[in-house]
C-alpha cells in the first residue's frame, strides 16, 4: 500500500492531503510547460483555463482528459491513480512532441536533468566558464 494512502478515523480509505499536493503540483507543471511549448504568456489563475484551451497546440482530446486530471472523482486509491494516469499520459503526449519538433531527443529526462544543472564541463559553456574563471583570477 502506498505511503500516501491512509485510512481516516472512520476506517474508510482515503487518500492524504500530499497525495493531492502532488496532483496539483503535477498539473501546474503540465500548464507552465503547456504555455512554454506555445510561446504564450500564462495568465492571472481567474483567466487561465480558457487562455489554455485557445493555445495553438494542445495534446489530443485535452480539454476532456484536462477534466478528468482536475476532477476528483471518487476519494479512494482508484480514484487517485486515475487521475494520475491521465496526467501522465497529458505529459507523455507534449513529451513526445517535445522529440518530434526536435526540441528534446529520445531521452528527454536525461538531457532535462542536465539543460536544468548547469556546470562546468558542459559542452555548451565551458569556454564561457573559463573565460570567467580567468577575469576572476587575474
């Protein structure tokens, strides 16, 4: 059993607060992400479903699976997990198109871990490294 699956007081299984933190969290991801794909400004909370639903680009089907994702459905494991899937598949599907415009390769996790952990030794700013490693040392 889950972690985040705890019985209440009244011995009915639920699913705690976190568990839903996490859904949320997961969904704020997917629109951030969703208005970056499209080169669109996000907008204030009250305005931003219907600004979503006119962006250019939107995984198949999105305004009904979007629902599903931000529905609760029923309070139990089932209906947890359910929504979880489908906000996986909503990530699957601008992850895939991700690699199709060319934008990520086939491991896009990997090559996200490291366009997000800049460092030294990086192909791309290594000679941008050391030309502020030098002014630094002189």
């Amino acid at each position: 059993m889950p972690t985040s699956y705890l019985p209440n007081s009244f011995g009915i299984p639920r699913i705690d607060h976190f568990a839903r933190d996490r859904l949320q969290a997961a969904y704020e991801y997917l629109v951030q992400a969703l208005f970056a794909y499209n080169r669109r400004w996000r907008p204030w909370r009250n305005r931003e479903m219907s600004a979503l639903l006119a962006l250019p680009w939107l995984p198949e089907d999105f305004p009904n699976r979007v629902s599903l994702a931000l529905s609760i459905g029923s309070q139990d494991y089932a209906g947890y997990m359910n929504r979880v899937e489908v906000l996986r598949s909503l990530f699957q599907d601008l992850t895939n198109r991700l690699v199709t415009d060319g934008l990520y390769g086939n491991d896009f996790i990997r090559e996200a871990f490291i366009r997000s952990h800049d460092e030294p030794g990086r192909a791309w700013n290594m000679d941008a490294w050391n030309r502020k490693h030098e002014v630094l040392h002189k």
